[in-house]
C-alpha cells in the first residue's frame, strides 16, 4: 500500500493551512538517540509511571490508544481496561458510560504525553497516524522535543512526542529554553520509508514523559506540586508553568489557559482519576509525605506510598517501586 505524506495530506489530518498553523494550534499543548535503555524522563529520581482515566465507552477508547498509539491490551473486563508495553502498564481506562465529558474549562487533564525512544520511532509512528487517517491537532518543535498532538475520542488530549538529546537543551539560572516552533516534518520522516507502515505496536521503550494538567490558579499548583511535591520548576510563560526532576525539561506541565479561576472538579464526569509520580529513592518518598502533613493535605496511604489530592480534587499517587 503505498501511503500518502505529503504536506497537504498532514496538514489536512490536522485541519490547517499551515504548518506555522499547526505549531500554534500546538503552543498552548506546549532523548536517547540510540534508543537503548530508558529515556532521560525515565533516569531522574522521580518520574511518571501511569495515568488512570474515567471513560464513557470504554471499548472505544481502549481500541483507540490499542490501534493509534500502539498500546498492549494487557487485560479488559467489563469495567476496565489495563494497556501498556513491554508488560509495564501506562494507561488504566475505567469504565462509567453514565459520565459526562468533563468541560474544557474544568481543572484536570490537558494532555498525556507518551514519549517515544528515539525520534526514528516518532517518525514511524507518524507515518501509521497517516496511514490510518488518524486526526491531528498540531505538530510542534518545541527545541527540546518534538510533538505531535492529538485527542482521544472523548477529548482527552494526548501528545506524541521525541526528546532532542540533553546535551542540545538550553538553561539558563535554571530555566530551559522551549518554544512552539514549526516542526520540520520532512525531516523527520527522513528517518523512516514513509512508503511503508510498519508500526506494529507501540515501542518497548515507550513510556509516559510527562503530564500537562489544567488547574485553576498557577501560584497555587506551583505551592502544591513544587512546594510540596518537590518537583523542581524549569520553565513559566504565559498562563503555564513547567516543572521536573533532575533536570528533566518536564515531567510535570500546568496551565490556565482555559481553567483559570476553575473550582473542584466534579467525579462524575470523565477525564483524569489519577496519575503516579514513581521514585526508586525512599528518603524522597518520605520527604514528600512529611510536607504533605506539613501542609495539611489530604493523603491516603497505599501499600507502596501515598495518594495525594491537589487543590482542584486531581489525585496523584507518589509510589516507590
């Protein structure tokens, strides 16, 4: 089968009329060249581990990050569904089709960002979102990654996205230089045989990089996750802060874009139940359930950590594995 990819038939998948469009469509959405062994986002003393939603239809969606994003269904009931890769899970879909589908000026979900190993990968992947007609929403270059952008079928955003290596990321007095730049797609599918799809699955080594959240007061989401937390800030711009671990660019994204002023969230509508923060360090598992007491938050211990609740009713779980 021979497959389409020319700029028109992306721009069209991603209903613009540019790609200096697309990056924008993309600003407010915001490696491991060899691809062996994890990613940075993975090697920092805390990272993400999985992202649990509430979802209507849950075969639908479940078919949709099974068939688009190339997760393993690693088990399905009647009420849930379990996906990943390599036996890691990465996405947990729960069941409640009485739901409603959570506004998009509501605290909670922005994106899930699913980070591919090497940019190669990225770019096979984008050839089988081609292939199969697969609706964007905009592709960026955002200097030290690159992203594509998508929704899943019930408008939980999603970002697809490469790391540029480390070693080409910009600091200064603590802040990485990011932007919303054009992503420069043909060469991007230099990478690959855009004549062929051959994106299976998703990669072993795929995981989830970041997490970008819509919360109702900046100044406060910071106090929560930086000062309590402890993830440290890399970045703020415009209604959107950035914040991670050893030096990561994000593992952790924040904006008001569309929420400002948003009040609890309501459980009875769909989108994001919880997300973890994993550490392999039990002295920093400890300092963080310490200032969470400090602060007075409301914390449920777990079997293997804690669960938090952040100012607008997102649960996180800091878990030690």
């Amino acid at each position: 089968m021979t497959i389409d990819l020319t700029r028109r038939t992306l721009l069209q998948l991603a209903g613009a009329a540019s790609l200096a469009m697309a990056a924008a469509a993309a600003a407010r959405a915001e490696g491991n060249p060899q691809g062996v062994g994890p990613t940075y986002a993975s090697r920092t003393p805390m990272r993400v581990g999985m992202v649990t939603l509430r979802v209507k239809n849950l075969d639908k969606v479940a078919d949709y990050y099974r068939d688009v994003i190339g997760l393993t269904v690693m088990a399905r009931s009647a009420n849930v569904a379990t996906l990943g890769t390599a036996g890691i899970t990465l996405l947990v879909l729960e069941a409640h089709p009485d739901a409603a589908i959570e506004p998009r000026n509501a605290a909670g979900l922005y994106h899930t960002a699913f980070l591919m190993p090497t940019r190669k990968d990225l770019a096979r992947w984008l050839v089988h979102a081609a292939s199969h007609r697969v609706k964007l929403s905009g592709f960026a270059d955002h200097l030290v990654s690159e992203s594509v952008y998508l929704d899943d079928p019930e408008g939980n955003g999603i970002e697809v996205y490469a790391d540029r290596d480390p070693s080409q990321w910009q600091w200064s007095e603590g802040s990485v230089k990011m932007a919303a730049d054009e992503l420069n797609i043909p060469d991007l599918l230099s990478l690959t045989n855009t004549r062929v799809a051959d994106y299976a699955k998703a990669p072993d080594g795929l995981r989830v990089g970041h997490m970008h959240l819509r919360v109702g007061d900046l100044a406060q989401a910071e106090r929560f996750y930086h000062g309590t937390i402890g993830l440290d800030p890399t970045r703020r711009r415009g209604g959107a802060a950035f914040l991670s671990s050893g030096r990561y660019h994000h593992h952790l994204g924040m904006n008001v874009w569309q929420s400002q002023g948003a009040g609890q969230r309501d459980d009875a509508t769909t989108g994001l139940v919880w997300f973890s923060l994993v550490t392999e360090k039990q002295d920093l598992l400890a300092a963080q359930v310490e200032r969470l007491r400090e602060a007075g938050a409301r914390v449920t211990a777990l079997a293997d950590g804690v669960e938090a609740i952040d100012p607008w009713g997102t649960r996180v779980r800091l878990l030690k594995v």
